[in-house]
C-alpha cells in the first residue's frame, strides 16, 4: 500500500461526501446527516420504524428536511425512502465508514 490516499476519519465529513451530496441533494449535509444514515440504513433493511427514544431534536430536523425534499415519508409508524435515496445512503455509508483509506492503483 504505497501508494494510498487517506479519504478521511471514520464517521466524519470528507470533500469526497460533501461533493456526492452536493450531485444528489445539490447541498452539503453536516455531520449530524451523516451520523444519522447508518441509523436510517439499519431501520431500512430491518423493521423499517423509527424509535423515537433514539432520535434527538437534531435528528428531528433532519428528517422534516429529508421529508420536505421528498426523500422519505413516514416515521415511528413506518417509514419509506426512494430507491434514489437508499442508493444516495450506500454511496455515503462507502465513503465515510468503509472506504476511509484509497488505494489509487486500483
């Protein structure tokens, strides 16, 4: 690995996140966005509810934003998202929790 570009710390914005989010949202997300996507994953591929004892005033507000532009419907009672968004999500989670580190060979 020597020639490798580190991306970022894990869980924290990156230009690489804020340029995709720009592309898709067409603006950049904060850190408390972020943090909240492996949260949305999870409910996602699992019982697909919010609880609403995980989710603070800032979590609050990031979901009326994520509402508001179309992304998702719903909450504690069920929630939805579009495909778009759900692929928005896996590109993100890649760069900021797994692909922290680049190999620029490959």
């Amino acid at each position: 690995m020597t020639n490798v570009e580190i991306l970022g710390r894990r869980g924290m914005l990156s230009p690489q996140i804020q340029e995709a989010s720009k592309k898709f949202l067409g603006r950049e997300i904060s850190t408390v966005e972020l943090r909240l996507m492996p949260y949305i994953d999870y409910l996602m591929k699992n019982d697909q509810r919010i609880d609403p004892r995980k989710c603070n005033q800032e979590d609050r507000e990031v979901l009326r934003l994520l509402r508001s532009e179309g992304h998702i419907e719903g909450g504690a009672s069920g929630l939805s998202i579009t495909r778009e968004y759900y692929d928005f999500i896996q590109e993100i989670l890649w760069l900021g929790y797994v692909c922290i580190v680049w190999d620029r060979e490959h």
